[in-house]
C-alpha cells in the first residue's frame, strides 16, 4: 500500500529518518564514551525500544512501572524507570517486575526510599535505586547538597542496592540559544560528575551517573562527568526539536497524516486532525499547532478535537477537498500516546504496522 | 474498594455528579422542547451514551466512524456523525455501517455529497444527510446564504435523504460574559430557524434543525427556531465549563485522581499525573492545568509527560508523600480520551469500571 493510501488521520512513521536519528544519537553516545539509555515513553513500542538496543544502547528507560511491564513483556529485561514509585500497590507491582527483570528505580527521599525497601526485602529481593538529583528544572529530586546523605541512607536499607545518580536537565527546554544549552549540559556534568565520586564508595556495581536529553545530546563529551545518558525524543524529532536546534525538518520521522475535509474559503481548509491526533501542546518558539511537512508557511492556526484549521494565506499550497497532507507534530510523545497503532513507512510505501503497546500505560 | 486505594493516577467518574448532569441538561432541552442528541466524544463511552439514552436523548452524535462503529457495537442505533466523510475508503465503511444502523451525517459542499451519493446508492441505501452550517465559528459549513442551493442539490442525488441542517456554535468559547453567550445562541436559533423553513420543502421525514453546545443549552427556549441540540461536555463539566459560566465545581464529575510522588520542599509538590492524564489543553479563563478538587487556591503551574508541578504557596492544602488528590480537567473531553478505562464511584465507594471503548477511534 502507499503512503497516500492510508486512510486518516493516521500516525506515520518513515523508517529511513528513524533509522537514520537512531544511528545518529547513538554516534553522539559512543563518541562521548556514554552508555545510552533512551527514554521510551517517547514512542512507548517495543519494537523501536528493540530496535534502540540493536543500535547499541545498554538498555532502556520508562516512566511509569506499566510501560516497564510492556517492555518486559517484549523481552527487554533492563529498565531503569525514571521516576518515584509511591505506594504500596506500585511497589508490590514493581519488586515482581524485579523478579523477571533488571530493574532499576528512582527515589528522592528517605520515606520512599524506606518504603522500597521493605517491599524490596519482603520479596528477598536488592532493588537496584538511583537517586535523583535535581540540576535546576526544579521537578523531583534532591539538592545536590543533600545527594551524599540521601545515598548513605539507601545503602544502608536492606533490599536495596544504590546504582548511583541520576538527573534530567529538562529547564534546557527554556533555553534561548544553543550556548545556553551547552552551558547546561556543562553544568549538569560537573555537578553530576561530582556528586558521582562522592558518592561512588557506596555503589554496588558500576556506578552509574546519569543524564541527558535530546537537546544536550550533542553537548557531551568524554570523561564530561556522566556514565550514560537517557534521550527519548530523538527517535522521531518533532517541531521542539527544530525550535531547540537539535533537529531539521528533514530528521523528522512522525508525522500526522490527515485529509482536508472542508474547504469552505479560499486559503482556509480544515483537516480531520484535530486536539485528538495532534495533541495541544504548543511548541517552543513556533506558533501553530504542528508543521506541514508539504510547506511550512501553512499554519495550523487552531484546533478543535476533530479539526485543524489551517490557514494558507502564506503558503504557495493550493489544497482541494480529499488531499492529504503530512504534519510533523509540535510534541511527538504527546501524539504518539493519542494512537493504538503507527504506520511505518519506507520510499512511501507501507512496510509495517507497529502497535504503540505501552500507550495509556499511566500506572 | 474505596477510591482513596485506587491505583494513581487513574480517572474518576462520581455517578452521583454524572447522573445529576445528565438530568439537568435533559431537563433544558424538553422545557425548550427540543431534542436532545449529546455528542458522545466527551466520554467514548457506550454505558455513558446509554445513560444519556435512558435520560431521554432521542439518540447520539459522534465526531468519526470509529466512534459509530463502537456504539452501534454497543447496540445503540440512532446515530448523528457531525463530521464529513471525505475519501473512498470512509464512504465504504459509513455505507456497511449504515446498513446496520440508523446514520446520518454532515455535508457542506456539492462535491462532498457527490461522492456520498455514490457510495451510498452503490449499497442500494437512502443515507440522511444534514448540511452543515456556519454561524459564526469559521470551521466546516457553508454559508447561511448558500445553504438553500446546497440542500437543492443534496435533494437531488440519488442514495441521498436531506434530513435538515446543523450547526455548532463553538465560537462561544471566546464569548467574555453570560450575554454574549446568550447573544450567540439567539443569533444560532434565527439564522438555524430561517434556514429550516426554507429547506423544509426538500427535506425527508422530520425536518432537523441541528445545533447547540453545553454553554448554550440553557438558553434555548420553545420555538427558538432548533430542533435539536447536541451538548457533550454536560456530562462531566470541567474547568473551561465553569469558566463558560455553565457549571459550578460541584458539577464536574470527571477527575484525576493522583499520587504526590514528590514533595522536594515546602510549598511545592509533585503529582504522578502530567499531560498525559491532564492533557495540554488549557481553560479560558483560570490558569494551571486543573483545578484541585479539594482546593482550588492550589494550582498546577506546570505539567511535564507524567509530572505535574502543584505549587501550594497560595493554598492551605498541607500535602505530604503518598497524599492523593483528585484534579478536575480543564478539557474532560480531551482527558477522557488519554484513559483506557474510567472507575465508577459513588459516595466515595468504586462501583464499577467502564471502558472508554471509543478512545483512540480517530478515523
């Protein structure tokens, strides 16, 4: 079947771009002597996740201990979930998770961390804990300061064993030039890198000092600090990315395929890609809602759920009810978490159809 | 099981507050004697649509095939897709569809219409058609004006039954006090009217004169001129409703339910539910991304994927580790459809599970 066979809207995928910001981000990691880990809530389908560790990552990353168990399911057995697991439902489901995986978790405080660990023990289990630190986007984790104590504290809990450290630098996304990006990735490494010789004596196995996102990626550099890091968006690149230099247009590889169902005046046509397929996050610097990949000067000015409208009074595009057209979404994870199923796509031709399993998996 | 040990984040509907809106907007539509037809994209959800049956609802709306497809599933068989159906691919799955359910559906140009005609009358099918028209909010529709030739040559294919006309004031939402709301359905009602008196001649069966949203179900009146309105978020109400002057809090029976997951200092805490539970959307009015059921001086400031950032500095909420709060959508409609399944709860109690089994039907 052809691309332009593909009834809409439709999430695609091209494989080639894929392929090529697997290969490319990867690079990134070997050259700066850095284990990779991507995040996978950004495409949340096993088969990428796959695809991911064949192009060398040392294992993958989640958010939430649902996408861990898809993932497991799949077959991937090292998962590092970057987040706090806070109850003692969740911390039931994740030390049997630990049973049938490699399993590493995040924790920011003593009372978590207790909690983890009784858990952990029941289960005769050493849950392998990172601890989070926060380097300035002020989410989760604890003052650089306060690292050391917190680590002294989770190696002495029996079930657990202390992993290292781990932080997401995400304030990057406020950053207004590239030189801002790479100073927070400086800063990220000497605080990170710090904090790991510190705390290094209580690690059990390698110790692992983690970081990273899409935009810094390119910033690391050998002996920066860090032992790995954890991108998500750079398998798909999206409409941030290009606002945040990390990506051209033609690195690209989601796209919202979506036909014009009205045309009710000339250079105004709505598509049946609404809030629902695009999502409603805006992008960083850019204004409308995605980018047609046909033309950039289109802007898609609103959504409602069902419609975009877009405006072509910019644009050298002439559409007709029934065309279709391709857009590159403002937020790829968003988006992608708003389908069952991706269209892969290679020469413009369908080649696969990938189900995004771990979608609505916010538990 | 009590809602407090329901596994977070995870979306929350009280029946009580469901049932209470559905009671009241069924109540706005006879005392104006008019038809109630709800939209079923707020909910995608087949218990929710048959309750708006057993409410009195003479049948349902729904924004795409998919939606129709699980619903007629589901049994229910009157049923309105206020979209347009553009391409070969759509036309062949309304026809099948149609075969087995009572259908119709949105056109606003000959050439749409055309290709309906064709499908339609290549299954050996009469498909009720209702033209859309344009009041005010410049997305589908034709002109008022261009309305009456239209309805001509609709009447005039063969596969095709002109059933009435519809439309969807959604330019209310920019309406900035109760008046203008009010100003927006009067002008609805005597365009709709009009229009309705024209075409009544060409149309099949009952004469529908479509239109309606939830901020302006209380301001229609017998005689207003519609026949029909086709409110959606009435069902759940959120934040943007009680900025449209149409639903108090204690109205909205939709929520999130979510887990403090972090509390890095004081003032400040983190929840496990981010955009992929809220949603991006934001309110007309109200900042934040929600609105804390248990206070409303609390505001989400910021939501990353699966973070929401809840800053507690204006509020006397004391929130510790562990703690769960329930969160009120700015858009229900776009939160519903982020959730596989919604838990029922009546005083405080789970009562039952529902499946959102239209989620993710975008085509």
């Amino acid at each position: 079947m052809l691309l332009s066979d593909v009834e809409t809207p439709a999430l695609i995928c091209d494989l080639d771009r894929l392929t090529a910001n697997l290969g490319r981000v990867a690079g990134f990691a070997r050259n700066a002597d850095l284990e990779l880990r991507p995040h996978t809530k950004t495409h949340k389908t096993p088969e990428i996740a796959k695809l991911q560790l064949e192009h060398g990552a040392s294992g993958i990353t989640v958010a939430k201990i649902g996408e861990a168990e898809v993932m497991a399911d799949a077959g991937i057995d090292d998962i590092f979930i970057a987040h706090h697991i806070v109850g003692a439902d969740k911390v039931e489901r994740l030390a049997k998770l630990a049973e049938r995986a490699k399993v590493a978790v995040g924790v920011d405080s003593s009372e978590a961390a207790a909690a983890l660990s009784m858990g952990s023990a029941q289960h005769g289990l050493r849950l392998r804990v990172l601890i989070e630190v926060d380097t300035g986007l002020r989410r989760c984790g604890v003052r650089p300061e306060d690292a050391p104590d917190l680590a002294r504290a989770v190696s002495s809990l029996p079930g657990l064993a202390l992993g290292g450290v781990f932080t997401y630098p995400g304030h990057v996304y406020d950053a207004r030039n590239e030189n801002e990006v790479a100073g927070i990735a400086a800063y990220e490494c000497r605080i990170m890198g710090e904090l790991g010789g510190k705390i290094a004596p209580l690690v059990e196995g390698p110790l692992r000092v983690s970081g990273g996102s899409t935009p810094t990626a390119p910033s690391y550099h050998p002996e920066c600090g860090l032992t790995e890091i954890r991108p998500g968006t750079y398998v798909f690149n999206d409409r941030t990315q290009i606002d945040m230099w990390a990506a051209r247009p033609a690195e690209c590889a989601l796209t919202v395929l979506s036909t014009v169902v009205s045309a009710p005046e000339s250079g105004r046509v709505i598509l049946d890609a609404g809030g629902k397929s695009l999502a409603a996050d805006v992008a960083r610097r850019s204004s409308g809602h995605g980018m047609l990949k046909e033309d950039g000067a289109a802007v898609i000015v609103k959504l409602n759920e069902e419609h975009g409208f877009l405006d072509l009074s910019q644009s050298e595009l002439r559409l007709r009810l029934a065309d279709k057209v391709e857009v590159i979404p403002n937020h790829a994870c968003a988006v992608a978490n708003l389908f069952d199923e991706m269209t892969v796509v290679k020469d413009g031709e369908v080649v696969d159809t990938w189900q995004i399993a771990a979608r609505g998996k916010v538990q």
